[in-house]
C-alpha cells in the first residue's frame, strides 16, 4: 500500500461545475498538506498549503484537511478550462521531503 | 517558476553514457531536491541537498549521484545512462515546509 493514495482520474466535468479531488493517507504522522497543479510539460505549481485540520480557502480552491479520517480534498467552485491539468497531493512530516500522490488529470469541458 | 532554472531542457543520449542535470536557483535557498516524474508513479525523489556538500539519498537513488558545490546549483549525473532512466526530471527548493518547482529537464536514453 502506497502511504498516499490518489484516484488518477481522468475526471472530466462541464465548466461551471464544482470538482473535489481526494487524497487519502496511512501514516497519521504527516503534518503538512499541499495540492500543487501541473500543466502539461511545466513543473508542479504550489496551489495550497495547509497544516491543521479544517477549511483552507484561496479565491475558487478550498483545501481540506481531516486528520481524523487521513483524508484531504481540494474544491475547485466555479470550474474554467484554464483549471485543466493535473492536481498533486503532497505530504510532509515536517522534515523537509516530501511524499507525493500520482496526481487526478482534470479536463474542464467548455 | 520560482527562481529556479534547469539545463538541458531536452536531452537525447544513449545507453551507456554519463549525463549530467544541472539545477540553479537565484532565492539562496539551503534546501534543493531532485525528482524524477514517471506515469503511475508520480513524483519520487532521487536525492536531496541540505547544504553546500551536504546530500542524501531519496527512495529512487540507485543510478545517480549528485553534488552542491555552490548553494545555488545543484547537479543530478547519471554515471551511466539506462532506458530505465527515460522520464522527466524536476529539481525544487524548499524556502520553509513547502518546495517550488523547476522547469524540468525531458531525458530520453535510447
């Protein structure tokens, strides 16, 4: 069992439609949570951070986090074709490295 | 992308040969990270850099080694080249719990 778990999708949705993209984690050790979002052929971009428990809001994305399930989603309201990419769910246990989902390839449909 | 360049950008070569992947970052940042990018897998990380001369092991280092001799650059050499070794390369810096991302460098060993 891989310690983050992402669905690879791909997930397709009409523009104007809310999407949620979910991690799920195993070890309870993580602290910080990040979603990143990678165009095709560009470097992940740093979409949300976040360390405790709750709502993280920023513009149309909304990043939660549930320590207690070892669950996180990012909400995307209000969907456009430029939020097509890849969405990354990232962990750290606060010591500098990084532990990665395989990433959900979202297509926005105009 | 957040002050971090990486070069070649593309690169072809064959098996056998030794290539070398060079990461410069202007932020001055102590942290530096190579990663390699493969479909199913993700992200994983290949090495990392504390500090000037100070490196570790990632989880997918057999194959390569790195070195810092300057805090700004950070090079990821394949001795010898494999088809295994085929993917798309991402050096990132970490200026507090989080990292930002490079460019990428698309390596095909034929």
């Amino acid at each position: 069992q891989k310690e983050v778990e992402q669905d690879p999708g791909p997930l397709s949705v009409p523009e104007g439609a809310i999407v949620s993209l979910n991690c799920t984690y195993s070890n309870s050790a993580f602290q910080y949570f990040m979603w990143y979002r990678q165009y095709s052929r560009k470097g992940p971009e740093l979409l949300m951070y976040t360390y405790s428990s709750g709502n993280k809001e920023d513009g149309r994305f909304t990043a939660q986090v549930d320590k207690s399930s070892k669950y996180i989603s990012l909400f995307i309201r209000d969907s456009q074709p430029s939020d097509s990419a890849t969405y990354l769910c990232a962990m750290d246990f606060g010591n500098e490295k990084l532990t990665f989902g395989t990433g959900t390839r979202l297509t926005i449909i105009p | 992308d957040a002050g971090i360049t990486q070069s070649p950008r593309h690169k072809v070569t064959e098996t056998g040969t030794p290539v070398t992947l060079r990461c410069h970052q202007t932020e001055n940042h102590r942290y530096m990270y190579w990663y390699r990018q493969d479909p199913g897998h993700g992200l994983r990380l290949i090495h990392y850099s504390y500090g000037v001369k100070d490196t570790d092991k990632g989880e997918v280092s057999d194959g390569y080694s790195v070195s810092r001799s300057k805090t700004e650059d950070f090079l990821l050499t394949l001795e010898s080249a494999t088809s295994s070794q085929t993917s798309v390369y991402f050096c990132a810096i970490s200026p507090s719990d989080t990292q930002y991302f490079g460019p990428g460098t698309r390596l095909t060993v034929l």
